[in-house]
C-alpha cells in the first residue's frame, strides 16, 4: 500500500516503507524540418558564353561546306562537318536546359514570395523585437544557402558560422534562395530564437528550438 508517497511493503519482519518511483519525464524532441533536395545554385542569366559556343560551331560547320576546314587527324571536311553539326546540337541544348533552370527558379521564388504574403497577413506586431539565429557547421564557411526571415534576407557571419536577423512578428517565415525549404513558426516566448541547419544525407535540415512552435506549411 501507499502512504504519503511511499510504498509500504508487508515481510516477515514487518512493514518496511520504501521511497516511491520517480516519473521519469522525457524532455521535447527537437523538430527538424527536411528540405526537398540538396542546394540548389542559381544559374546565371547571361548567354555569353553558349552563343559564343554555337558562333564556334557554325563557323566550323560553313568552313567544312567550304572545303578549307577538315578534321584534324583525317583530313576530311565531311568528318568536320559531322562533328560541328554534333557541337551545334550539343550547345543549342544547353541554351534550351540553361533557360528552363531560369524559369524554373524564378517560378520558386515567386511561389516563396507568394507564401511569405500568406503568413504575414496571419502575424501580428508584437511589444519587442527578437533576435533570430541560425547556426550552421563550418564545413559550409564557403556556401552561402541565402536564408531569408519574412522575405528579407538575413545578415551572413562568416566568422562565427551563422546567419542572424531579427522579427517583430509573431508568426515567422524562414526559407532559402538556394534550399527548397519552407518554415513557418510562432514565437512561444520573448527570448532569442537559435536555429541549426545541418545536413542529413544529400538533403539539409532545420531544427527549431522549444521557444518556437512549428505551424505545417501553408
């Protein structure tokens, strides 16, 4: 039997009290919020150097029309012509590759940007600003994922490996220019928020403290 929190237990020699198990209580797992692929580069928009390539391949290709221009190690026009006409494809190729990525990462940023309108119609102002960190390991001193916390990006720290910013919101959107990868949170308390992007396998992770609370996508 139990008495004031002790387990009382009945032997030969009488009662004997003895202390009552303590719960054991298992503290928050960290959320972690995946991202859809690794990093993702930006893909430059000038076209110097493809029309540059296919200027090249035309030359080669009216050269060995002509006549003047062969293959060198054969000495055949025809095998020239053949492999310009080859390179052509090869570069027009890359232009039409190189112009979907544009596309592609112009419609991503415009589908972020639409996203962070959402979130924000649902903050509020809050009495005080907070600061916002995120941490990340050095091995990444040299890439720059272009986090950004309610559409502006955030101030990069080379030195001490972080990204930091600062709300006054109470709802918060965080996503990445270079990581397909989406978070949107409220402030649970009026302390400084300290995230970590680390990698798991070929994609990258946000882990979000317990001040925070993690809302699904929206």
């Amino acid at each position: 039997m139990e008495e004031n929190g002790n387990v009382t237990q009945m032997t030969d020699q009488g009662a004997t009290a003895t202390p009552a198990a303590t719960p054991v209580v298992t503290p928050p797992q960290p959320i972690k919020v995946k991202s859809k692929a690794g990093y993702v580069g930006v893909p430059k928009t000038g076209f110097g150097g493809e029309v540059l390539a296919i200027l090249i391949s035309i030359f080669l290709i009216i050269g060995a029309l002509s006549g003047r221009l062969v293959l060198r190690g054969t000495n055949s026009s025809t095998a020239l012509l053949v492999v310009a006409f080859g390179l052509l494809a090869w570069d027009v190729y890359n232009v039409i590759k190189k112009t979907s990525k544009i596309s592609e990462q112009k419609t991503r940023l415009l589908n972020q940007n639409a996203t962070v309108e959402r979130v924000m119609a649902t903050s509020r102002e809050m009495p005080t600003s907070l600061n916002v960190r995120i941490s990340y390991d050095k091995r990444f001193a040299l890439v720059d994922f272009t986090p950004r916390l309610n559409g502006v990006k955030m101030t990069r720290n080379p030195k001490s490996f972080e990204y930091t910013g600062v709300t006054g919101r109470s709802r918060n959107i965080i996503d990445f220019e270079h990581l397909e990868l989406t978070v949107v949170w409220d402030v649970a308390a009026l302390s400084e928020v300290s995230m970590q992007l680390q990698q798991d396998g070929k994609q990258f992770e946000l882990v979000l403290p317990s001040n925070v609370t993690y809302l699904p996508p929206v």
